[in-house]
C-alpha cells in the first residue's frame, strides 16, 4: 500500500487532491513530502467568511509539518491561493488541514500535545525535531479545544485545594470533580483567596452550582467563605488527609520541642531519628522501626504521649454512628486539651472550631471518591517538575488542564494513545 492511499484513507483533504510523495532533505536528514494540489474544478474558501469564493493569484509555496513516518520527517507542500472575495477582499484561502498561519497540520498539533501527556515538553521539543514553544502551542490548542467542547452537566462532588506551583508563596486554586467514575481537574485560579474559588462557580453558572451536593476541602477560611455563600445547603466535607496532616504537624512539632529541651539540658537524646517512626502506621513499621518503637514506648516523654493520642485518634475514622463519633470527638480534645502538649491543644481547638464540617465526613462516606483531591494534588505536583518550572502561570495552567482535565478530543483524530 502507497504513502499517498494511506493518506488518502486517514486524512482526506476535501477539495484537494494528493498529487504525489517525493524525498527531500539529505542521506542523513531524509524527509518526505506530500504535494497537494486543489481538485479540478474547486474553488478557494475564504478565510474570513468561510465561503467559496472565485480565485485571484497564487502566492509561494509553503510547507506544512505532518506526523513524522519512522523518524523521518513528513510535510504537506502546497501552494496557495488567494480569492477574490465580494465581502472580505483578497484574502488567503481557507485550507482544512491547518489553521491561519500556522506551520504545523491539526494531525501535527494533536500527536505532540498526545506525547506532551507522558514525556516532559522539552523532550517531545527534542523527539520531533521541534522547540518547546511549538509544544506549548500545540498542547494550548489541544487544551482550549477540549475545554471549549467539554460537558459540565452532571457534576455532584467537588474538591477544592490549593498548590504551591512557584517559589515565594506562589498558590494556585485548583477544583476537581471527584465523584465515582467521573475524575478530572474543572478549574484553575492564580492565588488561593476567596476570589478564586469564586470564579469556579461564575463559570459553572448558578444551574449546575445547585445541583452540586458535597464539597470537600482543607480548612482554609476563603474556601469556607465562599462554600457558605454559593452553595450554603451542600454538605461541606473536611478532608480526611488534611486533618491527619494537622495531626502530624503537631507530633513533629512536640518531637522536635522535645528535642531541643532534652539536648539543653545534657540528657540522652533518644529521639534521634525517629521522625517517621512516629508518624507512620504500626502496619506500616519495617521489623527495626517496630523493636525501635516498644524501647520508645518504655520512656516518659511527651513525644509517646503524642504518639499514643495520635494512635487513639484513628479509632474516630471507624465510626458509622455521627452521635458515637460525636462523642468521641469530645472525649479526644478534652484529652488532648488536658496533655500539656501545646501543640496539640492547639489541634483539639481547631477541631472544635471544625466540629461540624469534619462530623460530616461520616454522612458523606462513600458518596464520592474521597482520597481524589490530594491523589490529582501529587499528580500536579508531578507535571509542574516535569516541564522543569513553568515561565508563566498560563503555562501551568495550560499543563495542569492538559494532564489532568481528562478533556474530549475531536472525533477524527486517527494518532490516539492510551
């Protein structure tokens, strides 16, 4: 089978015709080009008005990047005309297998944003003999296509969450849908202030706002501030991850206090290295980490009374009762309040503040995915090293929703991968 059928079967050009492929280049840089020619009897399509339109000239020939064939470069060479339209003047004509001005095919520009997925830019850039701004662009035209085509009808669960992309307290908002079998990035906002998440819901529109029945988040008061404003009968959800990352804090914080007083004062510092010690799971414990763990144990510190209220607190998670788990909600801080462990008071007060938001937890259980926030979190985290830093927030947007939109892509696209 010819190069020129296979064209001809996968990408058909209307009103134009696959003259013939020829090599170019050198032995060492072969490419191929494909001559195209316009169809006996056609007429140009102005590019303004979308209509046919009678020819006026011909201008030079340009070449137009195509889907490399095994490495070797390919390229659609054409040459164009103008049309002499009544409406719009002489204009370029219209051709379907690229846009404007630019070099690169719709084929081109979908195959690289598809590696853009799984390889770093600047490594796609160096794979297709191209530069990183080429993969930007194509990736940007892949991502306003998707987001222009996307459907946000259906949507029930959201999670809500802020990350650091930049050095110097540098924050995006970022707002995913995280129900059951329905995952993806819906939103990005520069900063985390109540503006942000605001404008999710600008763009969401009031109708698809009040069909949303759980928002998950962290503690963040912006966040909080907006829920009660736009969406005040929805079931605030605390998340899990973010209040046992509170929990840490405090016994690293006590650990290292403890630190600091047992080395001023000449004593044996026997909390040498055992950070993670305390904060994993038993479960989780290699065989030294656990042997470590019951000689720990044995000593009055105030680090294994941290570690024990910690390990008292996973019991709250098994609840199915809200009243039961009420209760032992407030037996826990009143424990933690009465420890002498500053930091941890410091964590039973934020709980009490969040009584509410975090009880809720339990009525939303299995309603929809709740470990998703911060699994698409470590995903961002992920793309933002592999592009190696972004040069402008509209490059980390444009990423982000590339990696993780899970945006449509339009119906004749022939280069897909999984």
């Amino acid at each position: 089978m010819h190069l020129e059928s296979i064209l001809r079967r996968l990408q058909p050009q209307p009103g134009f015709v696959y003259d013939q492929i020829a090599w170019a280049g050198t032995p060492a840089h072969p490419a191929l080009h494909a001559h195209l020619r316009p169809r006996k009897g056609s007429r140009g399509i102005c590019s303004k008005c979308c209509r046919k339109r009678p020819g006026y000239d011909v201008l030079g020939t340009r070449h137009f990047t195509f889907v490399p064939l095994w490495a070797i470069p390919v390229l659609y060479v054409y040459t164009m005309r103008r049309v002499d339209c009544p409406r719009c003047g002489v204009t370029v004509e219209m051709v379907p297998w690229a846009a404007g001005k630019s070099h690169a095919t719709h084929a081109f520009v979908w195959f690289v944003a598809s590696w853009a997925r799984v390889l770093s830019w600047t490594e796609v850039a160096r794979r297709f003999r191209s530069s990183w701004d080429t993969v930007f662009r194509c990736v940007e035209h892949a991502v306003r296509w998707g987001l222009e085509h996307r459907n946000l009808d259906g949507i029930r669960s959201i999670g809500v969450d802020e990350l650091a992309w930049k050095k110097g307290h540098k924050y995006l908002t970022l707002v995913y849908q995280i129900d059951h079998g329905a995952r993806r990035l819906l939103h990005i906002a520069r900063d985390r202030r109540a503006s942000s998440f605001r404008a999710f819901f600008d763009m969401l529109g009031p109708e698809r706002s009040k069909r949303i029945a759980f928002i998950a988040s962290d503690m963040w008061k912006a966040f909080r501030q907006v829920v009660r404003e736009r969406c005040s009968v929805v079931l605030h959800v605390l998340d899990r991850f973010h209040v046992m990352q509170l929990m840490s804090k405090a016994i690293d914080e006590t650990r290292r206090q403890e630190v600091r007083t047992l080395r001023a004062s000449g004593r044996d510092v026997l909390l040498t290295k055992t950070r993670w010690l305390l904060l994993k799971r038993p479960k989780n414990l290699t065989r030294n980490q656990r042997g470590r763990l019951r000689q720990l144990v044995q000593v009055n510190l105030r680090s294994v009374r941290a570690y024990l209220l910690k390990e008292q607190f996973q019991h709250f998670w098994t609840y199915r009762s809200v009243d039961y788990a009420r209760r032992f909600l407030k037996r826990w801080t009143t424990m933690a309040m009465r420890s002498r462990l500053p930091p941890f008071k410091k964590f039973a007060g934020t709980l009490r503040e969040h009584q509410r938001e975090l009880l809720n937890w339990f009525l939303a259980r299995g309603q929809f995915a709740a470990g998703a926030t911060e699994g698409f979190n470590n995903k961002a985290r992920v793309t933002t090293r592999k592009a190696y830093g972004f040069r402008t927030y509209e490059h980390a947007e444009i990423a982000l929703y590339h990696a993780l939109g899970d945006l449509p892509e339009p119906p004749w696209l022939t280069h897909r991968f999984g």
